[in-house]
C-alpha cells in the first residue's frame, strides 16, 4: 500500500480502561409484601438481589472483537484515526478482494465499489484479488460485464483457488495482466443446475443452461485463445490446473514468484 498503518489481527489491545457495573438499588421485603411469603423468605431474597449490584470491576482492558480484521485509518481533515474494517481500508487503495462463494450480494458490493472507484479515477487500474470457489454463474456474469464496461483496466490477481466462475473473473481481467501466486490452484469446468416442476419447465431450463455453457465456453475461448471444440472437451469435468499450467493453458499472463513481481 502507498499509506504504511498498522495492521491489527484478532485482538488488539487498546489503551487501558477500567469499566464498572452499573450501580443499581436492591429491591427491599416490602416489595413482595402481600405475596404471603415468610419472613425469612424475604431476607433471603434481599441478600440475593444486593450481591450482583455491589461496584466491581469487570475489567483492565478493552479488546477489539476478534472478526474482520481492522486497522486504523485517519480520514483526511478528521482529528484522529478510527477502526475501519480491512477491506473497507483497501478499497481505498483501489484493491477489492473477492474471497467467498460469487452470490448476488457480494457481486452488487463489488460491481458498486468499481463503479464508485471508476467515477473518482478512471486512468488507474483496480486490483481483484481472488480466492474463491465459484458461484452463481449470473451474479458472476453481472461482474464480468461490469469489468468490461469500465474504462479501468482491472488487475486479476488469484491468491489461492479460483474455481468454476471465479476462473472466469480471473481470465477477464485485463490482457497482460492477469497474474496468479505460484501455488494457487484454478479450476474450470461446465456450468452445473438443475430445475423441478412440469416437463416443459425442465426443458426451458436445459436450454437455458446449455444457452449459458455455450455463451461461457465462447467468452473461454477468446480469453485462452484456445479452440472451442477443445474448450468443451476440457470442461466437461473438474479440470484443476497448477499456476504454471493455467499459464500454458493462456487462462493467466504471469505467475507471481516473487515480491517484486507482486505491484
């Protein structure tokens, strides 16, 4: 990153503060009064009730909650620093990171962010990080799409897995660079669905996805520059690749081996 801050994972510890229980009035015997109740009941019950309201400490310390890790960012004019989430912190850099199954909901927050980052610096490329298992093939589509609208060249970078569509985003980056770390792992194959209901519901379905195979094989075979007829032949199963063969295969521009060729 241009901006060096800290990183902090897990939990980090913030200054030292002292939090105390909230002081609290014990209800006294007259309250259950009428309910018929001994005495002694009463005693007892009040002893029970004044124990948890005595002021204690309840720690020394104040940790960041363990999830998504956070780092402290100042924005500018602000008069200090705040926690923001990692990811939000990189997306300040131009850097988005796809790291789940491709749904609906995390293609309309990436495809946002591209077109927000798109809008303040059209001439800078964006960097998509992948490590992903695949997904929706139409969610996958929207950001496919959106990749070519934008006039940003985006940067596809594959971490760990990109598999069935996430292979497809990585492949749609920008010719030249489209780069992959030395040990991860692609994977391509045929779109996969299924459909119920009347018999000619189904068949509209198995058009659709022999439609959706053929568009994706098409899209492969320009990206590859391998044949089509070659294309379904190896798609017609789980097909993984090492970075070195998806390099051979023209899924990928370059294998990254080393931290200079990491920028």
């Amino acid at each position: 990153m241009k901006n060096s801050t800290a990183f902090v994972a897990g939990a980090s510890v913030l200054p030292r503060t002292r939090a105390y229980a909230p002081a609290c009035s014990p209800r006294q015997p007259s309250a259950f009064l009428g309910s018929g109740r001994p005495l002694s009941f009463f005693a007892r019950t009040e002893r029970a009730v004044a124990a948890p309201c005595q002021e204690k400490p309840l720690g020394r310390w104040t940790m960041m909650p363990i999830g998504v890790p956070k780092v402290l960012f100042r924005v500018p004019g602000a008069p200090q620093a705040d926690w923001v989430d990692i990811y939000n912190r990189l997306y300040r850099e131009r850097i988005i990171f796809l790291g789940q199954e491709i749904d609906d909901e995390i293609a309309n927050q990436i495809i946002a962010v591209m077109l927000y980052l798109e809008s303040e610096d059209n001439t800078k490329p964006i960097y998509l990080y992948i490590n992903s298992p695949g997904g929706s093939v139409i969610a996958g589509m929207a950001i496919y799409d959106t990749m070519q609208h934008i006039k940003s060249e985006i940067v596809t970078i594959n971490v760990g897995l990109a598999a069935s569509m996430a292979s497809f985003l990585l492949g749609g980056g920008e010719k030249g660079k489209r780069l992959a770390l030395v040990h991860s792992r692609i994977m391509i194959h045929q779109p996969m669905g299924g459909a119920q209901g009347q018999a000619s519901d189904i068949q509209v379905e198995a058009q659709q996805i022999l439609r959706i195979r053929e568009n994706l094989t098409h899209e492969y075979a320009r990206m590859t520059g391998q044949k089509y007829e070659q294309l379904l032949k190896d798609m017609d199963r789980d097909n993984f690749m090492s970075a070195q063969e998806a390099l051979e295969y023209g899924l990928i521009d370059r294998v990254i081996e080393g931290t200079s060729q990491a920028v």
